[in-house]
C-alpha cells in the first residue's frame, strides 16, 4: 500500500512543512531538496521519513532553524567549526564548502564539525567533494539514542556512526562509499517496521540482550521503557570502527561522545570529522588516475557470482536508483506519510 509521488511533489510538500516549522524559504528548499535525494538514491531511512523527527526537534528546542557554522578555529589547512545544532543539511554544506576552498588551496584541509543537527546521508558530502576532484574521508558519531551494542555487550551503548569516503575516478563516476558502522541503519529498522516487516536474523537484540528479527526494538519503547539494540557489522571490526567514528567524529571535533543513559530527546546530533584531499596537488595525480581505473576495470572483470548480477563499485546502487527513481516515482508508506501530515499539522501546514 502506501502512495508512490513524484519527486518534485515530495520536494514541494516537504519545503512547505520545514517552512511552516520556522525556517527560511531557502533553508526549507536545501533540506528537502536533500532528503528527497535520499529516497532518491534508494536509501529511505534518510530520506522525508526524518520529517517528523525534525519537526518535533524544533519544536523541543534541538533543532534550531536559520542556523550558520560558527567558525571557531581558521588555521588554513585546519578548521574547526560548529554547526550551533541548525540543519545539517544546511551546516553541513556550509562546512564542506570552506573545507573544499581550503582543499583546492592548499591541498589538503582537516575539518572538524561539531553540533549539527542530522547530517542525512554522508554520501551527500563527499558527492560534493568529488564533484570537485577532492578525496573526501568523513568519520561521524551520532548523538541520539545508544542504539547499537558494542561487540561482546547486551545493550545500546552508541549510535549508528557512519562512515564515508569518496574517490574521484577521471573521467567515470566517482567511488562513494558511505555507510553506517551498523549491521543495518537505524532508519532501515524504522521503514521496515512502519511496512510491518522482519527483518534478517542476525541484526538484532532485544530489550534483554536476546537475538531477534522485530524491528520496532529499536523503534517503539519496549516493555519498561526499553529499547533493544543493533549489532554492528562485521562482529569487532564494524564495532572497532564505530568507536574510531566516536573518537574522531564526537571527541576530536569536540562535538561529544555518549556516555549515558537514553533521554528520549529527538534531536539527532552529529559531529563530523572530515579529510578533504586534492589529488591534483599531491604529485601522484597521473599515477593515481591510470591506477584507480586499472583497479575499478580489473575488479569489474571477476565472474558474476551464482545469484549476483557482477561486480559493482560503491556508488553505482545509489546512481541506479536515482535514474529509476526519479522515473517511476518514490514509494512512501502509509505510516511514513501519515506521520509526514501529522508533522504538518503540528507547526500548521496543512498537508493533502
Ligand atoms: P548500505 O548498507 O545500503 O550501504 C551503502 C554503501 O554500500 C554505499 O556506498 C553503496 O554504494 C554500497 N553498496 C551497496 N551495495 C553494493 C554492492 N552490491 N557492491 C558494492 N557496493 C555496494 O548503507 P547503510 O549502512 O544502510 O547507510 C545508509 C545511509 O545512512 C548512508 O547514507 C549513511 O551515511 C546514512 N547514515 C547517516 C547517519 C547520520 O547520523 N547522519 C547515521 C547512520 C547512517
């Protein structure tokens, strides 16, 4: 069930909802324009289904609209910023856009976000860095619920930290890959459950530390107020990643780590900590163009696996998607877009 709506509507619907919820004209446009890319791109959980935690984030004071980065050190090649906890789809574009000048001057930039609001989808940034022949390497923690159980523990200790990097390819499409350090995104858990859905075995704890394939777990509170957990992917080394994104991604930026118990806050921060290079100013720009086409040619020439369509470089699902996509229109739920018209009418637009 559910109704499928062309993106441009689902854009249109979206600006008006973040608009009526405070924000710009501008601002609400940016925001839509991003999460409609993220359904777009085949990844749902980041895409207008977030609509109804940002509303309740501005309206719970978490989510500030009309916010700009604070530039808090400018040493060149080294920023520190702060996202003052607006949008991040805004913050976030602001601070790529100062990194990447500072990346195409110098040649590298090390860029620290702290305090923005939901970044979306990560991919986003280094699409933009690619965009502009930049390697982009992004580590991020999320502060919003312990919601995912570090390896060898029975509970939520921190969030789906993603982690991204983007490769220019010369002359082809870049490599972007971009995913959260858990088995499965929590957003995934959300989508599924609003479709009433299980999900595989092996992504999954319950409110008591059991294996299980109910998603709402992690979405809806449990008996007692408790939630159950995600694992993280490839047992230690997803876990191990994940701490790095905390490390690099909350400590290092200065934006915080978690170390409590959950609050019920629906604010979702994320600190980003972000390598931008310049292959061009690196003096290994033709070895790094002739090798990175050899390898991505040599990787496509392995036998297609029983079952597998062939090889695919990251990037090329999401470049799929959009062109099917933006065809066929975007799927949305019956409760994602319940919710969507109930966001609406919290801040008084009146969605049909
Ligand atoms: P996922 O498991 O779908 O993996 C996506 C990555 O794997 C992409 O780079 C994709 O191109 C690549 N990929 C997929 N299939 C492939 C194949 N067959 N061969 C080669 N590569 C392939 O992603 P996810 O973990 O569900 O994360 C989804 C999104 O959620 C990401 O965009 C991530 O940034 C975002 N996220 C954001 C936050 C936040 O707080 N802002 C938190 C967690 C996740």
């Amino acid at each position: 069930m559910g109704k499928t709506l062309q993106a441009a509507q689902l854009r249109r619907t979206v600006a008006e909802v973040i608009a009526a919820a405070g924000s710009s004209k501008e601002e609400a446009q940016t925001v839509a324009d991003n999460l409609v890319l993220a359904n777009l791109s085949g990844h749902d959980s980041h895409g207008v289904g977030m609509v109804p935690r940002y509303i309740d984030a501005v309206l719970e004071g978490g989510l500030k609209p009309n916010s700009a980065i604070a530039v808090k050190l400018d040493g060149g090649s080294l920023l520190a910023l702060d996202g003052q906890r607006g949008y991040g789809q805004v913050v976030g574009a602001q601070a790529m856009a100062l990194g990447m000048e500072r990346a195409q001057q110098t040649g590298s930039c090390v860029m620290a976000l702290a305090n923005a609001h939901h970044l979306g989808r990560i991919g986003h940034f280094a699409e933009m860095a690619v965009a502009r022949g930049l390697v982009s390497i992004h580590f991020v923690n999320v502060q919003s619920r312990p919601v995912v159980a570090p390896f060898g523990g029975g509970d939520g200790r921190y969030g789906t930290n993603p982690f991204c990097v983007g490769v220019p390819m010369e002359g082809r499409e870049p490599f972007v890959l971009d995913f959260a350090t858990s088995r499965v995104a929590q957003g995934k858990m959300r989508v599924a459950h609003n479709e009433g859905r299980r999900v595989e075995p092996g992504y999954l704890i319950d409110e008591k530390g059991q294996p299980t394939t109910d998603p709402g777990v992690v979405v809806v509170p449990q008996p007692g107020g408790m939630f159950g957990a995600l694992l993280a992917f490839g047992e230690h080394k997803g876990y191990g990643m994940a701490v790095a994104c905390e490390l690099l991604g909350g400590a290092l930026t200065g934006s915080g780590t978690w170390h409590r118990p959950a609050d019920n806050q629906r604010s979702v921060i994320n600190g980003m900590f972000t390598v931008l290079v310049d292959p061009r100013k690196l003096g290994t720009q033709n070895e790094f163009a002739r090798e990175a086409l050899a390898f991505a040619d040599w990787l496509k020439q392995s036998p297609a696996a029983p079952g597998s369509d062939g090889v695919l470089l990251a990037g090329e699902p999401e470049r799929a998607a959009r062109v099917k996509r933006e065809r066929e229109g975007i799927d949305v739920d019956d409760t994602t877009w319940t919710e969507i018209v109930a966001a609406g009418a919290k801040v008084g637009a009146r969605i049909a």
